[in-house]
C-alpha cells in the first residue's frame, strides 16, 4: 500500500535516480485494487447538498465582504485626502482584497463553483478580466492543461517557465537554473504583468499555450473581450488614479500592488506541486479513468494551517488553495466547503494506508518549494528518465 507523506527536509545530496517517477510507481505500487480504494474513500467523504448550499451562502457573503474591503480601500488610496500613513495602510488592504477576489471569487467563477447559475459563474469569473487577465483563456490553460494534468511535463503549462526555471527533473538544465532559488522569487512577482502586457496577446496571436493549440481558436469576439478586460483594467488601476494622484505616485503604487499579487498568486500555486513531496511525469504517465485519482494525489499537495487566527486568516486570503487535493478531485465544490471534506478525507486516506501529501505548515510548504527550486538548478541532477 502507499503511505502518508508530509513535506520534511532532504538531503541536497539527492541524486535524480532517487527520485520515483509516476510510471515506476504505478508500475510497481499502485494497484488496481490501490486505485479502486482510493476513488471509493473519496466518494465517501463528499459532502452532501445541504452542506453544499451552506458552503455557498458562506462564499457568497465573503464575496461581499471582500467587494466591501476593495471599494472602502480603493477610496481612501484614490479619492480620499487622508494622510500618507493611511494611505498606505489603504493600499496593503487593496491588495489583500485583490489577491482574495482572485482567490475567492475568480478561481470558484470560473471553475463553475461560484453558484448555481452559469451566468452568475461568469460574472464571478470576469473578475480575472478586470485583474488584467483573461478569463476565457484561463479556463483552458488552468481548467483544461493544469487540472486534467498537474505536473505533466510538455502539457500542464503552470511548470513550462523556461528559460527562467526548471521545475521538473525532465526539463532541460541551463547555468542560472543554479540560482533560481534566489532569483525566481523575485521574478514571481511579475507574472501577473507579463500576461497583461504580452503573455495573453501571444497565446491569442499563435492560438497555443506552450506546446498545447486552443481546443478553439479565438474570433473576433473572443479578441475583443481580451482587449475589453484589458481596458477596464487600465481604467481603475491606472486612469482614474491619474484623475486626482500625480502620474509618479501612480506608476509607483501600481508596479508594487502588482508585484505583490502577482507574488502572492504565483507563490500560492506553487506550492500545491512545485515541492519536494510532489511527483512530476511525462506526457506517457496514466492519469485517466481509473488512474485520475491516483495521479491528483502523487502530483498535489495540500498545506495544514493549524495555527489559530492565523491560520483562518491563511485559509480565508488563499481561498481553499491550501485544500488542493480536494480542490483537484472537485473543483466544482465552492471553496468555502474544502476544510470539512479535507479533514474527512485525511482521515479516511490515513485508515486505509492510502497516500495523502500535506505540508504541516506555511512556513514547511515555503521551504518545501525552495528545497525543490535549489534541487532542479543542481548540475547533478541530470534529465530524468523517461
């Protein structure tokens, strides 16, 4: 049978012949009696309806409060002539509800977990839009690449960094890769503006995500929504802050809550695969049918936020992405309902041997991500076999 698995440190002596790759362990540990087992404990600890419907009224009211928290914030940094200090105390407010409606309303739209109704899915989806992203675009690359295939090297496009990172062991090495567990924190921070400026224009232009083609390519409708998304983010980020604000003081604040989303977001993510205790594959590896849960618990890792206030300040800014495991198996349940089926589910993964990846901490999961950042730039560790 598998085992439990909690992130703990290694040895950076660890060669990449140590490393399991999916293939060998299906081929040698996973059943399909493993399998079977695995599907039949999920299934008996998802949650019912009502719990579904309290879940949602409780994501619907955070989805208030964190509307609340960016225009009372957005107000005292754009209009209000209150003093620098608090000021500035309004822009770390903005951003904090920034990365929330990312998290807490954007991820559930457009997984189709916000509510219900599809239209309302949408809505709460097009907050990407006005984030600077691309909400049509994200579906694909986030719901189709990522979700039916985490860590798959050549498919899921969240580990395709190149040539700033190598974040598998069969991605190809290059001589700053020995340092990107220096630098690629720093550079985490602009993701969010690379897609904005450049990154989505690219993928509308060649109709690909990496190696991937869009199931469909974009018309003129499609391309105007982009551009649309594009614009009304421009509008209330950068137009009506020059309105009242200098251009300099503009500029500044933008480029930093920025950074700091875009940091938050990318690093958040990161750390459910991007981590020792995570397991990467090759375009071969089974993760379909019966293997689909196998594969979403080798390649996904959950993080523990036991720590009280904090840790519910934790989970209520990252918006269950600290639940990725159930997240993965059911990413149409609102958010707001993944504690109780995660605690059900470590419970029943741990009865019945079955393995079940959780970081006990933030601050485990961060050094997690680091030990794996330091181990792909080690010229030691050579391509992985395939």
């Amino acid at each position: 049978m598998l085992q439990i698995v909690v992130s703990d440190e290694r040895s950076q002596t660890t060669t990449i012949d140590q490393f399991p790759t999916a293939t060998d362990e299906c081929r040698a540990g996973v059943t399909a009696d493993d399998r079977l087992a695995i599907a039949s404990s999920w299934r008996s600890v998802l949650p019912t309806a009502a719990e579904v419907l309290r879940a949602r009224r409780r994501l619907h009211a955070k989805s208030v409060s964190i509307a609340l928290i960016l225009a009372g914030s957005y107000w005292a940094v754009v209009f209000s002539e209150l003093g620098w200090p608090f000021r500035l105390v309004g822009a770390a407010t903005l951003v904090t509800g920034l990365i929330a409606l990312a998290t807490g309303v954007m991820h559930d739209g457009n997984h189709g977990s916000f509510s219900s109704h599809m239209w309302l899915n949408r809505v709460a989806g097009y907050s990407l839009d006005a984030l600077g992203g691309s909400s049509w675009l994200w579906r694909f690359k986030h719901n189709q690449l990522h979700h039916g295939n985490p860590n798959v090297e050549g498919v899921d496009s969240d580990i395709s960094q190149a040539p700033f990172a190598r974040l598998a062991p069969m991605q190809p090495l290059r001589p700053w890769h020995r340092w990107q567990h220096v630098y690629l924190w720093f550079l985490y921070g602009f993701f969010a503006l690379k897609n904005l400026v450049f990154g989505d224009f690219r993928t509308l232009a060649t109709a690909r995500i990496g190696p991937q083609p869009l199931r469909t390519r974009p018309g003129p409708s499609v391309v105007a929504r982009v551009f649309a998304g594009k614009l009304l983010h421009l509008g209330w980020a950068v137009v009506i802050p020059l309105l009242t604000n200098p251009w300099w003081g503009v500029l500044g604040f933008y480029l930093v809550s920025s950074w700091l989303v875009g940091f938050v977001l990318a690093v958040t993510f990161q750390l459910a695969h991007c981590v020792d205790v995570a397991e990467f594959e090759d375009e071969h590896a089974p993760r379909r049918g019966g293997d689909f849960f196998a594969h979403q618990l080798r390649t996904t890792v959950d993080i523990a936020s036991p720590v009280p206030v904090i840790g519910h300040a934790f989970r209520w800014l990252v918006g269950g992405l600290d639940h990725q495991i159930e997240h993965h198996l059911a990413p149409r349940l609102p958010h707001t309902v993944y504690p109780i089926v995660a605690a059900r589910f470590h419970r029943v993964c741990g009865e019945a041997g079955l393995t079940y990846r959780r970081h006990p901490g933030v601050w485990a999961a961060l050094r997690s991500h680091a030990r794996w950042l330091r181990t792909m730039g080690r010229p030691d560790v050579v391509t992985a076999r395939r």
